[in-house]
C-alpha cells in the first residue's frame, strides 16, 4: 500500500526522501518531492500574507517581566556589584595593585559606579541577555522584536543606569525602566521548556511516542531537532493544533509532548526520563497590539498575563 504523503510533516517528508531508494522507486521518490515543492510554495505564500497583514511589531505593547522581580533583579545586582567590587579590591591588594583601586576609589562616584557598571553588565547581557539577578528571577533583556539586544543597546542600558533616582521609574504604569525605553529593550519573563506526559502512562522501552502540533509549532521544532541529536528511537504518534486535544491524548498513553512550564496543565506532569534530552528554555513575550480592537485586545493580555503569575 503507497503512504498517504500528504498526511507527512515537512520532517518526515525530507526524512522519507532521504531513505527512499531513487532508482528502484522513482515514482515515489517523484511524489515526496512534488509533495515538498508544494509545501514550500504555501509556506511562502502563508508567510508573505501574513507579512502584508500583520502590522509592524513596532507599534505592538511587548509587556515586561513583574514590578516585583524587577526590584528583586536590582537588589541582587547591586549586591554582587558592591561584593565585585570589594573582592577585587583586596585581591588587587594582595598581588600588589592596591593602588590601582586606590586611583579607581578617587574617582567621583557618578564615573566609578559606571565603570563597575560596564564591567559587570555589558558581558554578562550581550552573552546570555542575563545578569546574575535576572537568572534568579528567570528573568531576560530582549529587544522590541523579543529577540537578542545588541551590544550597543546593552551598553546604552548601562549608561543610563546613572541617571539620577533612575531605580524608581520602574514604578512606571508601564513597568519599564527608564534604562529599558531608552535602549530600546524590554525585560520579559522566561520559563524551562519540559517533557509532559501522564504518570498513569509511564515511558517503557526505547521508542519515545510523541504528542505534537502541526508543522510550525516552536515546541514540536525544538523536541525533533533535539531528538535528532539523541540515538533513542522516536516517533510521531498523535497531531493535534487543539491543547485540549494532546491533553487527551497523552492521558489516552499515547506518548508525551513539550510546554512551557508555567502552562503545564494541571492535570499532566512533567517528566525527567533518561531518554528525554533537556528541551531549553522560551522567552515569554505578549504582544499586545490594540488599534483595532482596543477593549478585547486589553481583556485578553490581562487573561493572559494573570495565567502567568498564578
């Protein structure tokens, strides 16, 4: 019986083309490409509409990270700066450099609290969008667009650190810091991403069943790409774009899947198996875009927003 190509993903499709035999199946292998041609050409084609219909993310509210962990990020930094600070000044001390921190004390505070403030942020932001508050919080610097700052936006972050009672803008109703507007960047949550399955279905043998989206879903993208990288075998077992669907389906036992997870349902568990490679991190983000419909726009961040403080 020939396989319904059409019924492949995209990575099972490029998968089946690269195991098929092109001269003893010419035909088929013919089908998997024409398959893929087609999918490329409506992926460009959903890809460009959404471009022409999607307004610039510009105009878009990125929400930020909790008032509260944005005080406990500064608390925190500050302490490891001062610690910083004091460290290496005895160490300079013991291998004779004392008065080079002698000079750098003589300084006027405005000019010493700035450089202690570029050594301790600019490398740590630019290489991991974290400071050590922020990793405490599970907190990130990201730019408008949600994704990676660059250093010249780290650095203008730093900068205006310095502003005078600058800690207290963030008491803004938009909770963004007077550091965070001016460089451009938001500070947004971020969360572990972890296997979910059933305890009433635990894993057994070496064939890992999957519960997934569709094609196009970040988390089926990162649980393949990682399971790639493993020699435990694999298998899609159950595609579904609805939560609810996968939900049912894992407590069905047939297979387990990946979430964000602060939106682990209550119902699933998340899962620590030998088999299961780590799945990383997310960064949570909320765009709220209102010029069309402003009061349901509203409604729906602040649902949102307080399923992922609860």
């Amino acid at each position: 019986m020939e396989p319904n190509y059409s019924e492949y993903s995209t990575l099972e499709l490029e998968d089946a083309l690269a195991d098929v035999d092109k001269n003893a199946f010419p035909e088929r292998a013919e089908r998997i490409e024409s398959e893929l041609r087609a999918r490329q050409i409506t992926e460009q084609s959903t890809s460009n509409e959404v471009s022409d219909k999607q307004e610039d993310i510009s105009g878009s509210t990125l929400e930020a990270a909790p008032r509260m962990l944005r005080l406990v990020n500064h608390i925190l930094d500050a302490l490891v700066v001062f610690i910083f600070a004091f460290v290496a000044s005895f160490i300079m001390s013991l291998i004779g450099l004392g008065h080079i921190m002698e000079m750098l004390f003589e300084l006027p505070d405005i000019v010493f609290g700035l450089l202690m403030y570029l050594i301790y942020y600019v490398p740590l932001e630019t290489i991991t969008g974290k400071s050590v508050g922020k990793h405490f919080t599970k907190t990130k610097v990201v730019n408008l667009s949600g994704e990676k700052p660059d250093i010249y936006q780290i650095a203008g972050r730093t900068f205006a650190r310095m502003i005078p009672f600058e800690p207290l803008s963030i008491f803004r109703s938009s909770r963004d810091c007077w550091h965070d507007s001016l460089a451009n960047t938001k500070v947004v949550l971020e969360d572990d991403v972890v296997w979910v399955g059933d305890t009433a279905h635990p894993l057994v043998g070496n064939n890992i069943p999957l519960v997934l989206a569709p094609d196009g879903c970040m988390y089926r993208s990162r649980v393949i790409e990682q399971l790639k990288q493993q020699t435990f075998a694999w298998k899609i077992s159950y595609t579904n774009a609805d939560l609810g669907g996968l939900v049912a389906a894992i407590q069905q036992g047939l297979g387990v899947t990946a979430l964000a997870k602060s939106s682990l349902p209550a119902n699933l568990a998340a899962l620590n198996h030998p088999h299961l490679p780590k799945l990383g991190k997310v960064n949570i983000c909320l765009f709220n875009q209102d010029t069309q419909h402003p009061v349901i726009s509203k409604t729906l961040a602040e649902f949102f927003k307080v399923r992922l403080r609860g």
